[in-house]
C-alpha cells in the first residue's frame, strides 16, 4: 500500500508517533523495534505474514483487509487473496474518501491478479518502492 507514513494498522504501535526527519528518530525506532525482535524474526516469508496476521484482521476495517489481501498474494496464495480483494470491495463505501482510495488500489491489483498473479505482485513492489521513497527510507531496501 502506498504511504506518506508509517503506520501500524496491526498489533500495538512501537513506541510513539515516528517521524523519518526528528532528531534521534532512526535510535529510539530501532530501540523499540529490538523489543518486537522474536515476533519479526518469525516473520520470514510472505506465508508467514499472511499467517500472522489472520487472526487480527478485524471484519470491519477495512484498512486490514486490505493488508490481508496483500500478504496473502505475496504468498502466491492467489484464490484466497482474489476472495479476499473480493469480499473487501462488496464491503467498501466510496462515498467516504479514505475507502476510495482503497476501493481503487483494490480494483487495480484485482484486475492484475485476473490476469496473472505475477502483474499484481509486481503492482506490490512498486508500492513498496513507492512507500520507501515517500518514507526516506531507500537506503534500507533489502
């Protein structure tokens, strides 16, 4: 999902609000972050996520639905995530802003994952890339 920040739609949030650009940000992240070590280190495929975040996908946000979806098509689990993307869109309201950006990012990989899985785990990565840049956060690509 393309962002302009980072957000923590699963779990607990690390720490406070981060802003790439404060001073002693990257410390105190990174501090924070060492404390979630054993749940990220189990966290290693794309399977794994999807997984992991099953059990906290909340049925009326929409915002974790989404992530779902994604993780799930990361996996190469392409009918679950085409259900998924599926059941997501019946549920969006276009009339409210927020959920029209998703309705749209959704229709998009939708779209791609009908033709080929690969079109919309590509679409993925370009987001991702999207986001480091968004983030200032290039530097950290694996």
């Amino acid at each position: 999902v393309p962002v302009k920040l980072l957000h923590f739609t699963f779990g607990h949030p690390v720490g406070a609000r981060w802003r790439i650009n404060e001073p002693g940000c990257e410390e105190g992240l990174l501090k924070q972050m060492q404390r979630e070590l054993p749940l990220l280190r189990d966290l290693r495929t794309p399977r794994a996520v999807a997984k992991a975040l099953k059990p906290l996908v909340k049925p009326d946000d929409a915002r974790s639905r989404e992530v779902y979806a994604y993780a799930l098509l990361q996996a190469g689990e392409t009918a679950a995530a085409a259900g998924a993307l599926d059941s997501l869109i019946e549920q969006i309201d276009t009339g409210v802003s927020w959920q029209a950006e998703i309705a749209a990012r959704v229709r998009v990989i939708r779209a791609k994952v009908s033709r080929r899985i690969e079109e919309a785990q590509g679409q993925l990565a370009r987001w991702e890339l999207e986001s480091l840049a968004n983030l200032g956060l290039t530097e950290y690509r694996a």
